[in-house]
C-alpha cells in the first residue's frame, strides 16, 4: 500500500483540480482527496495513474511511500 506525501499535495496537481483527475483515471473525486491528503493508502496501480496522468517524468516513490517498507 501507498501513502501520498502530503507536502507534495501541490506540486503534483501543479495548477490541475481533484475533480478533473478523478475524471481522466475513473476514480472517485472523494476517495481521491482522502488519499492525497494523507488519510487513506491505496495500491500500486492507483498511485502510479495518479502520478503518470500528473507528470509522466517522475516516478511513485517521488509522491508516494511504500508504507509496508516504513514498517
């Protein structure tokens, strides 16, 4: 599972709404908030649409931690 880093809530988005990338990957516009404010993890193939539509040159671990290699 991935947790978002929060200080990065901006740079991600960079100008972009919630709403509008839950719409280009079909997630839900609340399940999105929740997880890129820090309160929800989600998988794999979650973090990595969010971070390809918002900016194909960076990798997951830049925007998000492998909370089971935290443990």
């Amino acid at each position: 599972m991935y947790r978002f880093k929060k200080e990065k809530y901006k740079e991600l988005l960079n100008g972009k709404t919630v709403e509008w990338l839950s719409k280009e990957i079909g997630y839900t516009t609340v399940s999105l908030y929740n997880i890129l404010n820090g309160h929800n993890t989600c998988k794999k193939p979650l973090a990595y649409m969010i971070v390809k539509v918002l900016d194909e040159n960076k990798e997951i671990e830049y925007y998000f931690d492998n909370v089971k290699e935290i443990k």
